[in-house]
C-alpha cells in the first residue's frame, strides 16, 4: 500500500508563489484563504543577508490534531495517509482550524469564489454554494491522485497524478511520491539528504519534509 508524502527543497525555493497560485486557481480558493502560505526568512552576516522562503500547507500528520477534534467525523484519513474532509458532513464549528498547529485550515466565508484563466489572465466567478461556511484545505489534490492510479499512472512521476503545487513549481522544489517504495523519487530524496519537519515534537508526524539550506 502507498504512503503519500511531499518533500519542499529550500535550497531551491525562490519564493514566486507559482504552488499557491495554481493551487488557488484549481481549487477556487477565495483570496482571503489560504491552503498554501508562503514565509520569508532573512538572515543576517557582516554586511551579507541570506533570504529563504518557507512554503507550507496540511501537512497530512500520521496523528493529526484536526481528525480528534472533528464532532462529526467530517475529517478523516485515508489509508494512504491523506487527511481530507467531508463536506457533506462538516458544520463548520471551526474546532480543527483552532486545533491545527500549522494553520492550515479555514472555514470559506464566501458565496462566490474568483479564480483566474490559465492563459490570458482573466478572471471568472465559480459558483460554490455547497461550500460555503465549511472547512476547506489542501488534500494533496486526491482526485487527481486517485484518478491517476485507475488510469495506471504513478503518482509524483506522472504529471496528469501528481498534485498541482508540485507540478507548477517552476525551480522543482517539490516532490511527491510513495515514501513506503524505496524505489520512488521522494525516497531516494529522502534518504540522500538532511530532512527537517515543522513542529514534529507535537508529536504530529507530518509527512511534508524539508530540505534545509545549510547556507543558512
């Protein structure tokens, strides 16, 4: 069985915002959301200041804060470690937003949601009316997953079953794939390399690992 992970290089993150922007596009994330964030960090040496830029989103925690809190069972985890939600079944008391540690989480306030045309730029309204006053987050674009496994692709190798974020970064600071398949990228990535993960002494054990710049 697949274990999904994503891996984020901070050696190569330049910090242009392409995942969050695509992901915002294809999900119809309104403006005052975020399933992507972006933080900058500076760094101070002599006259030499390094910059670096962090991006986060769910971090589909092996024990994660948001699924014990959920009264309506709405979030749940897959077999494959994906956290994702029931729409149908959350009521939006907002329970797991504030039980999340790494503010991944919002309940979508807006009837109408903008999002932008690939090509020329334009923007269009999408109606969400079956969201509204639920929560929302980044579900590592499941159904583009699972789409792509019935059509006999592979996740993190095949762009058409890869999440979009990942697909779109420009410099290939993300990667994606099967960590329980030593063979795949994301283990080789894994195993080559110093990995950090955000708040791992919560006790949360995300599987989105960073890839620390020792420049820094």
């Amino acid at each position: 069985m697949a274990r999904w992970a994503m891996v984020i290089d901070l050696r190569k993150c330049i910090g242009c915002s392409s995942c969050i922007e695509i992901c915002k596009q294809v999900n119809n994330v309104p403006p005052e959301n975020e399933w992507r964030r972006l933080v900058e960090h500076t760094a101070k040496e002599g006259d030499n200041v390094k910059r670096w830029f962090v991006t986060m989103n769910c971090m589909h925690c092996v024990n994660p804060p948001c699924l014990k809190v959920c009264p309506t069972k709405a979030t749940y985890q897959t077999k494959e470690g994906i956290v994702d939600i029931d729409h149908k079944q959350c009521i939006g008391c907002g329970a797991c937003v504030l039980a999340c540690p790494y503010k991944a989480r919002s309940i979508n306030r807006r009837s109408r949601m903008s999002c932008y045309e690939r090509i020329d730029g334009s923007k269009v309204e999408v109606e969400m009316h079956e969201h509204i006053g639920i929560c929302r987050k980044c579900n590592f674009c499941k159904s583009l997953i699972e789409t792509g496994l019935k059509n006999g692709l592979q996740p993190g190798k095949d762009p058409e079953a890869t999440p979009m974020c990942v697909r779109y970064c420009i410099s290939e600071a993300l990667a994606f794939g099967n960590i329980d398949d030593p063979n795949s990228k994301i283990s080789q990535i894994l195993s080559q390399n110093k990995i950090v993960r955000i708040l791992e002494e919560l006790g949360t054990n995300p599987v989105v690992h960073y890839i620390p710049d020792d420049e820094i």
